[in-house]
C-alpha cells in the first residue's frame, strides 16, 4: 500500500475530454540489442535557473537561439514542455546539475514560468545556434500548422549524439476487444483515422532521423486525467466495462529519461502501467472510479456509466520495454497512487 498521492481535490467544471494516448498488438517488435553507448563526463560551473535562462532567447518563429558557446554533453531541448516536459526537465536537471535545457513552445504565454523553472525559452520552429545531444519531443498535434514539419525542425536541432525521443500513443496499436497488447502487436493501417495518420508520419519520420519513439498510455495525476474528466461529468454514456491503459506523468517522465539516457537508435518503446483498469463500477474491483470514490481525494462523487454499446478496448502490456531499458513504475496502478490496496 502507498501513502497518499495529495489532499483533496477540489473540480473546476467540466471542459473538453482527457487526452488520450495510444495502444497496440503484434509487431512493432523492439529490436533485441538494446545496448548503450559509453557515457563520456564533463563539466561545467553551475548556472542559476535566470543565469541559464539570460543565454538567449528567441521570440520569433524560424529565428535563431543563441547559446553558450561550448554544447555540453548532457544538454536537452524539450519540444511541448507542458506537464510532461516540465517534469522530464526537472529530473534531467537533477541528474545533470551543469546542463542547459531548452524549451520550445507554441507561444509566448508560459515563458517567463519556464524561466523560473531554469529552462531556456523559445518559440517552436526556432533553431538553436549549437545543435543539442538530447531532444525530446511531447508537443500534441493539436495546434499545429504543420506537426511532421515541427518534428523535422526538433531533428534539425539534434547533433545526432545522445538520444532524440518522440512521444506517441498506444493508440497506434492494432488490436481491441479486450485483446492483449505488447510492444510486438502491429499498428494501425494508414487511412484508419487522420489522428493516427499523422502520428504515424510522424513515427517514420523520427525513426528515419535515427530517434526513438514511446508509444505512451492515458496520462494522469492527481488533478489530470480520465477520472478527472469523468468526475466533472458525473454520469456518462459509455458502457462500464471499457478497459483503459494508463500510466502516471512522473512514470512516463522517467521511462523517457530511461530510454534517452540508453541512447539507442530506432526502435518504438511501450509505456504503461502494466494494470488495465475497467471503467466499471460492478466488475473487475470496482476499479477507477470506485477507487476516486473511496480516496476521500475529491469533493465530489462518481455516480456511474450508463451505456451499452462500444468498443471494450485493449490491455496493454509493456514486459519487453521494462527488461530492454530496465526500468519499473513508481505507481504500479492507479489505486496504488491514491493510496489504496491494488
């Protein structure tokens, strides 16, 4: 049993559904030499998140970002450093006290917050003047003009040395019903949705580029995620048995890390929790929203899902990623972060 995640949670009224990350089923197979390169140490006198920030910053799109004049080894731009991004900084910074990380981002709005958070601000498209050995992109699609242009932008600012990770959804993966779903099930066909098209571009685009990709389950915390979406609702219309995949911010934040710090080429990594959850409030445990219900976390209670019909979903199972990078979830389950027997 795990302490507490927070105290209680407090709902603003319900807005638009959670973010949903993909899933899949039979062969988009890891390759079996997960080997990593040599680590090489360096140093450098440590920057105060404003001296770190004062190296240059760009507010024009397509322009250019200044820099120290000496890339560091361990030196990370982050691409969408929303609640991802920022939690992938702050433990990247904690493992490489003399790094620079940079932030790019869709506008302007948040840039004097990411300086405060010791990350380098700039608008997405932008280059940087001295090409970086780590990427990470977590920007949505959503928003974007042109999402395989940006990717390709995030590629051109990579010096090839480190790691260049994109991550994607486990929605990409070809498999429903309840079926099981690893990281050898095969995605989706081009032309299944426009959603996973573009993903998929995307996929191909990193892979070609030498990068790596994880294919990232529901994200959640305390005050993100599907219970949160479903706590506002109160009821909804979706059969109750719906299995769903999840996995918490801090764990995808330190699979990517994981997965960077091996510094591997081509290959797509699965993240997950390992522990599909039913949307049921009658089977399986009473799962999710039985567990919300019993925290004492949230003001308010799930009354319940009332449809049907649909799609029962898939179970998502990331054993191969887990012994290839060797890294296991701080949250084995949803009910285990809020504090409760799984």
């Amino acid at each position: 049993m795990r302490a507490a995640a927070a105290a209680s949670f407090r709902l603003a009224p319900a807005t638009n559904p959670p973010h949903r990350r993909a899933s899949s089923s039979s062969s988009c197979s890891l390759k079996p030499a997960l080997t990593a390169q040599p680590s090489r140490v360096f140093t450098l006198a440590r920057r105060s998140p404003v001296a770190r920030a004062s190296l240059g910053v760009s507010h024009d799109k397509g322009s250019e970002v200044s820099g120290a004049d000496v890339v560091g080894q361990n030196d990370l731009l982050i691409v969408g450093p929303g609640v991802l991004g920022r939690i992938v900084a702050e433990k990247w910074q904690k493992e490489h006290t003399s790094c620079k990380v940079y932030g790019q981002t869709a506008s302007t709005n948040h840039h004097s917050e990411l300086t405060d958070l010791g990350i380098i601000p700039s608008l997405k498209g932008s280059t940087i003047s001295q090409k970086v050995p780590y990427v990470i992109f977590c920007a949505p699609p959503s928003g974007s003009d042109n999402y395989p242009e940006d990717v390709r932008v995030a590629a051109s600012n990579w010096n090839g040395e480190g790691s260049f990770l994109f991550t994607s959804s486990t929605a990409l993966y070809d498999c429903s019903d309840n079926m099981m779903c690893n990281e050898d099930c095969p995605s989706v066909p081009i032309g299944r949705s426009p959603r996973t098209d573009v993903l998929l571009k995307v996929e191909n685009i990193i892979l070609e580029a030498g990068g790596c990709v994880l294919r990232l389950a529901g994200l959640y915390k305390i005050d993100r995620g599907a219970h949160v979406f479903w706590l506002r609702k109160g009821t909804l219309d979706t059969r109750p048995d719906h299995i769903i995949n999840q996995i918490h911010y801090e764990d995808a934040a330190s699979l990517a890390i994981a997965i960077m710090k091996k510094r591997l080429r081509n290959q797509i990594f699965l993240g997950c929790d390992n522990k599909p959850l039913s949307r049921s409030l009658w089977t399986f445990w009473q799962e999710i929203m039985d567990a919300v219900n019993r925290s004492g976390k949230f003001d308010t209670k799930f009354e319940g899902f009332t449809g049907t019909d649909g799609p029962l979903g898939k179970r998502m199972e990331n054993s191969k990623t887990r012994a290839g990078i060797g890294w296991e979830p701080k949250y084995p389950s949803f009910t285990e972060f809020l504090g409760l027997s799984s």
